[in-house]
C-alpha cells in the first residue's frame, strides 16, 4: 500500500492517515510511515528490499549446556520458578 501512495505522490501525513483509516489503531506511526516512504523512494518502485540487514555485534540469545547448567541450577535453588 505504501509503494503505490508513494508511487501516487502522497504525503507521507496522507499514506499515514490512509493506514489508519484501514487499520485503526494498529496502524504504524506517522515517524514509521516516514522511514518506509523514505526506503520506498530510495529503492525505486517494486524493488523495495524487506529483509533485516545483517548486524554488527552478538547474536540476542545464546543456548550451550554451560548456560541451560547454570539455568536449570538457579530453578533447582529457587521453588519459586518454573522450569517447564
């Protein structure tokens, strides 16, 4: 939806009000709809790319049997925990 407003030489306040139109309060913030019509103008029309970029830095979870030890002895030690 987004693609075409663009493509239609809507504001990005216009697209905005568009989606909360269709999606009520589930819509995307105007500062999102702004960061999506930008990558839109920028990638040209249809070729917009929707996969995360790589990152830089450690991953957000990490599982090796040190870790599930360590976990699984602080459930051990502490009944108020649940180990499932």
């Amino acid at each position: 939806m987004i693609e075409f407003l663009v493509a239609e030489k809507e504001t990005v306040m216009n697209i905005h009000k568009h989606l909360c139109d269709v999606y009520g309060s589930l819509a995307d913030t105007r500062s999102t709809v702004s960061h999506w019509v930008q990558r839109t103008k920028e990638s040209g029309r249809g070729d917009m790319e929707l996969h995360d970029r790589a990152r830089c830095g450690h991953p957000a979870t990490v599982i090796n049997s040190e870790i599930v030890k360590c976990a699984e002895d602080i459930i051990l030690n502490d009944r108020r925990l649940l180990k499932n």
